[in-house]
C-alpha cells in the first residue's frame, strides 16, 4: 500500500460542521524522560517514560467566525476532526480511501484573531491544550491518550495499566 495524500477534512465540534477551516495542527507526542547517571552505567542514559508533554491542537481558520470565537469559550471542547485520505494499492493499482478520525477533548489555550487585509484570508488561529487524543484509522483505534485517567494506548497495548495497577487505580 503506497500512501499518497490527504483528500480533504472536516472540523466538528458536538455535530456541528466548522467552515472556513483553512488547516489543523496537531498534537506533538514527546515523551518525558529521566537521565540516568552513575554506578556501572558507562554514561548517561534516558529513561523514557510513559508520560507525555503538553498536548497542544492547533487551528487556523481563514476568516473570523463566531465558530472561531465560540471555540475560546473556557470550557472543555470534543473536537472531531474527519479525514479522507487516499493510498494506492500497488498490486492492483487502484486507488483505497481510507478514513482517518482524530478525537480531542481540550481547552483553549490562545486565539489570534489574525490580519484584516482587502481580498485575503484572515488567518485566524487558535491553540488548544488536550486531556484527550485518540487516532482511528478506517475505525480501528492506533492511539489514545486520556491524561486525566492515566490512559496512554498505542496499537491495543496501554503503556500506563501496570501502572494503574501499582498506584491501586
């Protein structure tokens, strides 16, 4: 299977459909980790831990909308976000759709409200900070993080349940 591009998106929070998204930036997954130093280790080593950094959306909208606006209520946000994507299968050589679906639950962390120019895009943006990301491809879930519940999956394996399970959680 060569993967080739996305076709094109869709932004919904609570059903309801954004228009005048221009594009969406989406959370960077950086572990945290612990330098480890001394006895018997040759070095500095890092301990990589199941932990991740901020989780941080990020949305450009090409105009100023109350939607834009509504999105930096302070309050929780169930971002949907609805991608279809094409690849190629190199046997047959037809072209596969393939459904991608981000999930993030967030909070408003900073809106731009852009430029204001004759003929031309706003480019409003706005940053939002993340309790929740989850990735589906063609419905089968490849990540999900829930911060709040110490819930970190990749591919069906929960790098945090022993964990839970030492904290008694």
């Amino acid at each position: 299977m060569l993967n080739e591009a996305i076709v094109n998106f869709e932004v919904f929070e609570d059903a309801t459909r954004y228009l005048g998204m221009a594009s969406v930036t989406l959370p960077s997954l950086t572990h945290k980790n612990v330098s480890v130093e001394g006895a018997g280790i040759a070095g500095t080593v890092e301990a990589i831990i199941p932990h991740l950094d901020a989780l941080d959306l990020g949305l450009s909208f090409r105009t100023q909308t109350t939607d834009a606006y509504r999105l930096h209520e302070l309050r929780d946000h169930n971002i949907d976000l609805r991608i279809s994507q094409q690849a190629r299968d190199s046997v047959s050589g037809q072209n596969v759709v393939q459904a991608v679906k981000h999930v993030a639950v967030c909070r408003p962390k900073e809106f731009n409200p852009g430029n204001v120019a004759p003929a031309a895009a706003a480019d409003a943006s706005g940053t939002y900070g993340c309790t929740i990301f989850a990735t589906y491809i063609d419905g089968q879930e490849v990540l999900y993080v829930d911060k709040l519940n110490y819930i970190y999956r990749v591919n069906g394996v929960d790098y945090l349940a022993e964990h839970r399970a030492a904290l008694g959680l």
